[in-house]
C-alpha cells in the first residue's frame, strides 16, 4: 500500500499547517512531505508519514548551488 496524492492532500504541516508537497527520489517513489514555508520535509517511513518537526529534514536553502535536478 502506497500514499497517494488523496492522502497527501489531507496532510498539513504540524507547524505552519500549510500544505505540503511530495518529495521523491530519482525513482519517483515518495520519500518525504516538504514544507516550503518552514523549509522542512518529514521523512515516510514504511509508508508512514512522519509529522514530527524533531524527525523533519530541513531542506538546504539555494545559498550553495550544487548542480541537481536541473531541466
Ligand atoms: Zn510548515
């Protein structure tokens, strides 16, 4: 059993209770939810989504650009 957007679509983020957006890896499989606002990204584990901000990754800010994901 897989998330789906439906799931996703429910979720908000436990801080700013904004909405969240899919994280994926090179292989398309949902990895984690991003806050853009708080600049987090919760893990999913087990298809679990992990809304804890002590588990949460903060997503680096563009200060350092490194070469990935570019169209
Ligand atoms: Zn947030």
């Amino acid at each position: 059993m897989t998330i789906d957007h439906r799931l996703i679509a429910m979720l908000v983020c436990p801080l700013c209770k904004g909405p969240l957006e899919a994280g994926r890896d090179a292989d398309n499989r949902l990895v984690e939810l991003e806050c853009v606002a708080d600049k987090l990204a919760f893990p999913i584990h087990d298809g679990i989504p992990v809304m804890l901000e002590s588990e949460a990754r903060t997503i680096a800010t563009p200060t350092n650009p490194v070469p990935q994901l570019a169209p």
